[in-house]
C-alpha cells in the first residue's frame, strides 16, 4: 500500500482507521507521505501507533505539503510523540486539522502541540 501511494495521483482519503498498523506500518506510510502530493487527508485511528510511529510520521508531514487533516485519535501516543507531530506543526503550515484523543499524552504533550500552534 505504501509503496503504491509513492506514485498515486488520484487518491486523496485513505482510511486506515481500525486495522492494527503498528510503529512499521506507521513508518512505512511516512515515507510515501515524504513523495506524495496528492492524499490530503488520513485516518489512522484506532490503531496500535506508539511514539516511535508518531515520530515517524512527524518526519514525513515536515516534508509533505498536501495533507491536511491527520486522525491518529485512540493509539498509543505519549507526549513523546506528541513532541514530535508538534515539532512538525511548527514547519508543516498546511495542515489544519490534527485528531489526537484517546492517546496517552498529558499536560507537557498538550504544551508542547499548544505552543507549536501559537
């Protein structure tokens, strides 16, 4: 799937919400995402992505400039990865929407996304 997103120029949803993509799915997605210039908008909630995936994929939306809306609601994010995708927020300006609910990120997570959106 990854690798055919790498050349896609038609597809611009993909939900990928309840599978069991793990930390190698979530990498493996990112680095379609570092190519891709069509998709805008993916699900991937209610997965099995932890802090190593949400990095992953804090990389690939620095380099993307099509998506927009990014659901990872109901994973296995702390506030490690929570760092990472608000680190990406501060380059990445296109994205609109970020779905982050049941997750396992607190207060310093929280900061970390509220202070790369100000």
């Amino acid at each position: 799937l990854a690798d055919g997103l790498k050349i896609n120029a038609a597809v611009k949803f993909i939900d990928l919400g309840w599978n069991k993509i793990s930390d190698s799915g979530a990498q493996a997605l990112s680095n379609a995402l570092e190519v891709n210039r069509v998709i805008n908008k993916i699900d991937l909630g209610r997965n099995k992505i932890s802090d190593q995936g949400a990095q992953a994929l804090a990389e690939g939306l620095k380099i993307n400039a099509a998506v927009q809306h990014i659901n990872l609601g109901g994973n296995q994010i702390s506030d490690i990865g929570a760092q990472a995708l608000a680190e990406a927020l501060t380059v990445n300006t296109v994205i609109q929407e970020i779905y982050l609910s049941y997750n396992k990120i607190s207060d310093k997570g929280a900061q970390a996304l509220a202070h790369a959106l100000t």
